[in-house]
C-alpha cells in the first residue's frame, strides 16, 4: 500500500514539475516575442513616458500668456499703465498692435489672438473729468476655459494699475467702465466647443485605423503577392486605397455635424460648402497618415499601435481637451504638426465665427502640407516585394 502511495506522490509531483516547465517555457517564448517585436516594446516604454511628460509639463487647465492685441486709440500714461497691468498678470500677451476695428475683428475671427483690448481716443482725459469712457475687452470664448479666468481677472488687475496714476489712498471705484465682450459663445456653453472639436477628433481616430491596417491585412491574408504581380504603381495603391475611404469619412462627418446642429444647437454661421471642402482635406490627410503607418508596419497589430501613439498627443495637443494657447512653447511646435490642430481651427471657426477662406488660409495650407508629406513618406516606404 505504501509503495502505490509513493508511486503516486511521484507521479504527481512529476505532473506539477511539468506543469511549470511547460509555463516557464511559454514565459521565455513570449519574451523573447515580445523583445522581437520592437513597436510593442516601444509602446509598453513610451505611452506612460508620454503621458507623464503631457500632463506633467505640456497640460494646463489654468492658461497663461494667451495671445492679445491691443487697439491704442492714444498714447497716454494711462493706457500704458492698463496694458503694463494687464501684461504683468501672465494671463495676456500683447503680440499685436492694430490700427482700425476691422484688423482687430480680423485677427479674432481668424484665431491668431483670443483676446484684443482697446482703448478709445481721449480716454485718459475722460477719466479725469469723471466721464466714465469704456474700456473694451473683446475675447475669444469659442474655449471658455481659455477666456473664463483672464476675463475675470480683469478688474482687480485694472484698479492695481490706477492706484499710482489716479489716487494713492485705498482706490475707489473704477473711474471707468470695463466692457467685455465674450464673443461667439457668450454664454461660455461648453457644447459649442466640443462637438465641432469631436467631429475632428472621432474622424481622426477612424481614419487612422480604417487605412493604417490597409497593407498589412493584405500581406497577412496573402493578397500582396497577387497586388504586387500587377502593372500598378505605389502611387495608384495608395489612391485606390484612401479614396473609398474619403467617402467614408465625409459620411461620418455630415452624420456628427447634423447630430451637432440638430441635437445640440451648434450653429453653422460660415460656408457650409466651406467646411465640407476642409473637412474633406483633413479627412484625406488623415487617411493618408494611417496609410503611412500601414508602409511602416509589419502587421496589423504593430500598425493599430502606431496609430494610438498617433492619436495620443492629438487629443491632447491640439487644443480639443485643453486650451492650446496655454501650453508651453514646445508643446505648441508640436501641437503645430498635427492635422487636428489645424482642423479645430478650421471647424470651429466656419460653425462659431462664421470665417471665410481668408482667415484660415495658413491652416489650410498647413494640412495641404501635411497631407502632401505623408504621401510622399507613403510612395517611398510601399515595398515592392514580400521581404
């Protein structure tokens, strides 16, 4: 009895000692696999880098140095001293000076500044005879985030300035009115910002993967060699491939925007034909970006992960989740070569502002520029054989 008891006991224990063999066996292959493979590697490495360096430098919900034109009517001691006040809160920056209104709307309209002060003609000579002339600050609140703080910091920051002008005692009231203009969202309704900003967001993210696998799935299905047996150029693939998917995404867009109009009251104030014409554009850079990928790529799985490296900084750094003026110098360079970025612009510009060609003519060169990079990137990479 003693023996079938130890024979058993054997047996088992030789079963588990199998048993984590053949696991320590899959452990090691999967590593091995895994050091193969360097884009997953890359991934599991770079995404929590990048994460941390994004939220940790480049995110700012409080946003500082935003952009601002100044409209001086006079050049007195007062109005120096106002701008000097408002440059010294870190909350504007003055980049532009203009000479009539019609600039001033101007640069507005087109996003190049979110806010623009002005001051009238007379103005120091009105406030000392106690006349109360306004001053006018008109802001950008397509991103109410972005105006929300500045706007509210405007009167303390404007009585510090009139203590050593005016009195030198506690100030009084303001011998002034100031006049802000939250324009094209002014009730700060935070649907008018992000459902023309998710329209570029939800195509970004389609149109990457719907041609990013594109290649790949030919190669592991076993088509490429039939593909590449044809009197086809690179150029012609490439085409044949993204324009079926232009299509595609046009009809995705329409269905978000009259979802947007419709069920949200997101209004359309520019060319509607306009803004299916960028769209088209971003929609075509976009496409050709994810077809890149698919060149690069050597299978669908390496292919899905450049994508969402891709996509990452895209939500993040092109002004969709968080205001773009408020990020750091760098972290603006690189928002500056993502389509997004530049689509944001665009979208919201044509449905809030009512822009014309005019006012996003470097945005639209920048995503034609874009669009044109990737493809070139494409038709060189497009590998002519299975090796």
């Amino acid at each position: 009895m003693s023996t079938i008891d130890t024979t058993g006991h054997a047996r088992q224990g030789s079963e588990w000692f199998g048993f984590w063999r053949r696991c320590y066996a899959m452990v090691a292959k999967e590593f091995i696999q895994l050091r193969r493979d360097r884009v997953s590697f890359a991934m599991i490495v770079m995404i929590p880098i990048m994460q941390l360096l994004l939220f940790g430098f480049a995110i700012n919900t409080t946003p500082h140095n935003l952009p601002t034109a100044v409209l001086l009517q006079e050049d007195s001691d007062l109005g120096r001293s106002i701008l000097k006040a408002l440059e010294n809160t870190a909350y504007f920056r003055f980049v532009r000076e203009v000479h009539d209104v019609n600039e001033f709307d101007d640069l507005l309209t087109s996003g190049k500044v979110l806010f623009g002060v002005e001051i009238p003609r007379g103005f120091e000579r009105a406030v000392r005879r106690g006349d109360r002339p306004a001053l006018l600050v008109a802001a950008d609140a397509t991103d109410p985030v972005a105006a929300g703080s500045a706007l509210g910091s405007l009167g303390t920051i404007v009585q510090t300035a009139l203590q050593h002008d005016l009195y030198t005692g506690d100030p009084p009231a303001l011998p002034f009115e100031i006049r802000a203009h939250a324009r094209y969202n002014p009730a700060a309704s935070s649907r008018l910002n992000i459902v023309p900003g998710l329209v570029g967001t939800i195509l970004t993210m389609t149109m990457l993967i719907f041609t990013a696998l594109s290649v790949t799935r030919e190669v592991e299905r076993g088509t490429m060699e039939s593909l590449l047996s044809m009197p086809i150029k690179p150029v012609e693939v490439m085409f044949g491939k993204i324009i079926p998917y232009v299509l595609v995404g046009f009809l995705q867009a329409t269905l978000i925007i009259a979802i947007g109009v419709f069920l949200f009251g997101v209004p359309i104030l520019g060319s509607l034909a306009m803004l299916a014409i960028l769209s088209t554009l971003f929609i075509t850079t976009n496409l050709s970006i994810g077809y890149t990928f698919s060149t690069i790529a050597q299978n669908q799985l390496q292919a899905m992960q450049m994508s969402i490296m891709f996509f990452l900084p895209s939500i993040l750094l092109s002004g969709f989740m968080f205001p773009f003026a408020g990020m750091p110098v760098w972290a603006q360079y690189v928002g500056e070569g993502l389509p997004l970025t530049h689509y944001l612009r665009i979208v919201r510009a044509i449905m809030l502002k009512g822009a014309t060609v005019q006012n996003l003519q470097y945005d639209t060169l920048a995503l034609a520029a874009l669009m044109l990079f990737a493809m070139t990137i494409a038709v060189l990479r497009f590998r002519r054989t299975l090796d």
